[in-house]
C-alpha cells in the first residue's frame, strides 16, 4: 500500500488539478501556512456486494508535519494522514477491512494540519449523502501497443478517469485527464500522463482500472478539487 500511497499522492493533480502552493522565502514577510483538504467516498466491489470507504487527500504550501480529518458527531472516527514522498501531501486511503455496506457518515469533516515548523490550519469539508452506480469497465482490448477501455456511462457522474497499474497495483503507470461525457478512451506509450520514467513492457500483465466521479453537489467553481464520490472498477490485460 506505501507505494500506491506515494504515487496516488504525486499523480492526483493528474485528477483534481490540485491548487500549486509556493512558500515565499523572503523572511521579513512570510506566506501563511495554507492548504486544501478533500474528503470523499469510494466504493470497492466484494463478494459481499459493494462497500464505501473514506478517501483524504490534504496539501499545503509548506511541508506537513501531520494531518488528521475526525469525522462528524460526538466521538466522529478519527483519520490520521500519511505523507507521500512530497512531504507536502498527505494522504488517508482505506485498506479492504475498512470498508463497510454503509455510506460513511456524512455532514462536516473537520480537519487539521501542522507544519514541521507547528504552524496549525484547521478547516472543514463536506461530505454528502450522494453516491453513483458502481460503474463497469466493459472492455479493455489491445492493439498496435494501443490500449482502448470502455464502458457504460453512469447517470450523476461529472466525470471518468482511467489509469494503469503494475499487475499487483503497487505501482501507478498511467493515469488520464478527467474525460468528461465519454464512454471509452484510448491509450498508447505516446499519451500524456504517464509517471516519470515509466513505460509499459510488452507480454506483461497489468491492471487497467476506471473510475467514474461525483463532484459535491452545488459546486461549479474548482469542482475538481471538491469531490464526492468515486466508484471504481478494473480488469487485468497483457500489454501487446
């Protein structure tokens, strides 16, 4: 998970178009320490039916000593973040065991970051009670080393994205733009959005995974960094 942990964090601008913090260093007048958090829900398919999980992503404009969002009501659980390898982002995503046949409480996730000079910022983030369909990835076909996935476009969802994991999904190597209104995508090792360094290596298994996306309801400005709901689905494929 450590390694899924780190490149969801350094890929998720990739998804969100997660705001670009600089820290000013002029020390007579410093920048603030200021950060977003985004708290959602994500289902997983079971063999028990679908099951929903809290998902949180936090950044700032100076490196996080920790970070923490307790959810709502009298003693609301408490999430404790982990750092990515920018230590500027921290991260909550939930192992199988902490999913459950029952939406996440909804209502005001509060959170709180520290920096690694004790500087605190505190915030809230709603989490509603909306959900999608679980979304299916119909077909993930190859040719001519070109990847094509397509699938069945889910009412409410503001969005798809597709990415491609090593075959035991320790490792993202590739994830697209947000694909508004599209029911299939092609990829190939000339797309834009592959990790750095990364390339795909032919007759070798992989896991192509789709995720359809829910914004919170009633935002229409940043939409992307305020999001709802994922439902996820994928499929193992050779690389030819």
């Amino acid at each position: 998970m450590g390694n899924l942990i780190k490149v969801f964090a350094g890929l998720m601008v990739l998804i969100a178009s997660i705001l670009t913090f600089i820290s000013c260093e002029n020390d007579t007048n410093p920048v603030p320490l200021d950060g977003i958090v985004d708290v959602f829900v994500q289902d997983i398919k079971t063999d028990a039916g679908v099951k929903y999980g809290i998902v949180v992503y936090a950044t700032a404009n100076y490196e996080i000593k920790s970070a923490k969002v307790t959810a709502p009501g009298a003693g609301g659980k408490v999430y404790q973040l982990t750092a990515s390898t920018n230590k500027q982002q921290f991260l909550y995503i939930p192992s199988t065991a902490d999913y459950t046949s029952e939406m996440p409480v909804n209502g005001d996730y509060t959170f709180e970051i520290i920096s690694t000079t004790d500087e605190t910022i505190t915030g809230k983030d709603a989490v509603g009670v909306e959900k999608l369909a679980p979304v299916v990835l119909k077909t993930a076909t190859m040719a001519n080393q070109q990847l094509k996935a397509t699938w069945d476009k889910i009412t409410a969802a503001d969005g798809y994205v597709v990415r491609l994991y090593s075959a035991d999904k320790s490792e993202l190597l590739f994830s697209s733009n947000v694909l508004i209104d599209k029911a299939e995508f092609e990829f190939g090792t000339s797309t834009s959005g592959w990790a750095s360094g990364t390339s795909p290596v032919v007759n070798t298994n992989y896991v192509v995974e789709l995720i359809a996306i829910k914004t919170e309801t009633g935002v229409t400005f940043d939409k992307w960094n305020n999001i709802q709901f994922f439902s996820v689905d994928s499929k193992t494929i050779k690389w030819e």
